[in-house]
C-alpha cells in the first residue's frame, strides 16, 4: 500500500493474517481496519480460510486430470520447501498454478485431438453441414419432385451467387430424387446445399462451397453416423454427404465429379 486511501488487495489482506507484512504496512492496514467496515468484513471472510482445504476441494480434485495432477506433484516435492507450513497465500497460489496448468494441458490436448481428427483445413465446414444434415428425416423431403423448371429456377438463383453453372442434368444424382436448392452462408461465404430423397436410405445432400485450396482428389468421410465424400477442384470444394453405403456414395459421387470437370 501506498496510503492510507488505497484499497487493499486480497493478497495483501491474506498476508496480513499471516503475519508477513512488514511493520509500517501492517500498521497502515490496521488503521484502515478501524475505519473501514467493508475492509474489516473482508478480513474476517479471508481469515475463514483455515477452514480444512482437502475437504473443499476435494469434488474439484475428483474431476481433475490424476495423472498429469500427479506428475506436477511429484515434481514440486523434489523442490526443498522454503517453511515448513505454508500460508494460505503460498496455498492459493500453489492451487492455482496446479488448476492454470491443467487447463492448458487439456487445452493443448484437445488442440492436439481436433489436429488428428481434421484431416485437412476445410473439415470444419462439413462438421457444420454434417450437423445440419442429422437433422433431415425423410418427412422433411417429402412431398413431389421438382419439375424440370422449378430446378431450373432453383439452380440458378443458387450459381449466381456461388460462380458455378449448376443444371438439372450436372447435379443427378442416378436413383435419387433430386427435392430442392438451399443457398446458405458459411464463413461469409455462400454454400449450396442441394438435398435429395433416397427412396432406400433417407435424405442425402450434395454441398459446394468456394474454395481456394486448390485440387484435392475425393477422400472419404464419416460424420454423424453418415458417409461422406469430398474433393475439390481449383475454384470449389464439395461434399456429398447422406446413409447410402459408402461404396454408393463413392459411385455417385464420381458421377457428380466427371460432370462438373468436363
């Protein structure tokens, strides 16, 4: 403290009660004390402190991360202790660094988790499409199949924002009914997303999106308990995403594929 108006701090208050201010501090919070109720009130909620710590913490200690806990622990105890007893200050501090620590191992852990999981840089686009489409039961296609115009119509309101020629005949898929064209936004960017009915395995759904990633051949996915398969040219990425097996998907894909390189 600097005078007699200035606040002090918890840490300072903590240290007080444990007899590690210097004298002219000491006297200085002393006086405080004797005018200041908010201060003295805090005081004695921070003398509480000698309330058993093991038992308080204990539901925390339960939850948190034994091994690297342990690990930590077994470090400090190699380091001789400067007191015998440490304060409720050294404490505190000694928790938190434990509780900061764990943090950022689970941090880097779970960076480390979605780094093995991805396996490129546009995964988390189609993690957000594959969420959208769990959501699709065959009820919410239901209903006839476009004509020819209404696709048409559909497409093109679709390519004019997504600087792709789309047509009827580019975006077939063989024995799935083709139902709409939804022009949604990822990323400040638009994505097509073009549902369809398989009338064996439910809702299916072919998504671009423009990408600047470059060629990518079709790899293979599974998300949400469906199959998936990707790839990308120079200007767009796509996805084909729905319950179909995997080597249907892969067929139908292709076809898509060879369409649009031509």
């Amino acid at each position: 403290m600097t005078d007699k108006t200035t606040i002090p701090s918890d840490e300072e208050l903590t240290a007080y009660l444990d007899g590690e201010l210097p004298p002219a501090e000491a006297a200085r919070l002393e006086a405080l004390l004797e005018t200041d109720a908010e201060l003295a009130a805090r005081l004695e909620f921070l003398s509480r402190a000698s309330l058993p710590f093991a038992q308080a913490f204990d539901p925390l200690l339960a939850q948190a991360p034994k091994a690297e806990l342990e690990a930590i622990l077994s470090r400090l105890s190699a380091v001789p202790a400067a007191t015998p007893t440490p304060s409720r200050r050294r404490f505190l501090g000694a928790l938190a660094a434990c509780l900061v620590g764990g943090v950022i191992a689970d941090r880097a852990f779970i960076g480390l988790s979605r780094q093995l999981a991805a396996t490129d840089e546009d995964s988390e686009w189609r993690a957000t499409v594959a969420d959208y489409i769990a959501l699709y039961t065959p009820e919410t296609l239901a209903g006839p199949v476009p004509s020819l115009a209404s696709q048409e119509g559909q497409l093109s309101a679709v390519e004019a924002r997504l600087g792709l020629h789309l047509s009827p005949e580019a975006i077939a898929l063989q024995g799935v009914d083709f139902k709409r064209a939804l022009l949604l936004q990822y990323d400040d960017q638009p994505l097509a997303q073009l549902a369809y009915l398989d009338p064996e395995t439910g809702p299916l759904a072919l998504c671009i999106v423009r990408s600047g990633d470059g060629v990518r051949e079709p790899d293979v996915e599974s998300r949400k308990g469906m199959n998936v398969v990707y790839w990308s040219d120079k200007t767009h990425a796509f996805m084909l995403i729905g319950h179909a097996s995997l080597e249907r998907m892969k067929t139908l894909a292709g076809d898509v594929r060879m369409r649009f390189e031509v």
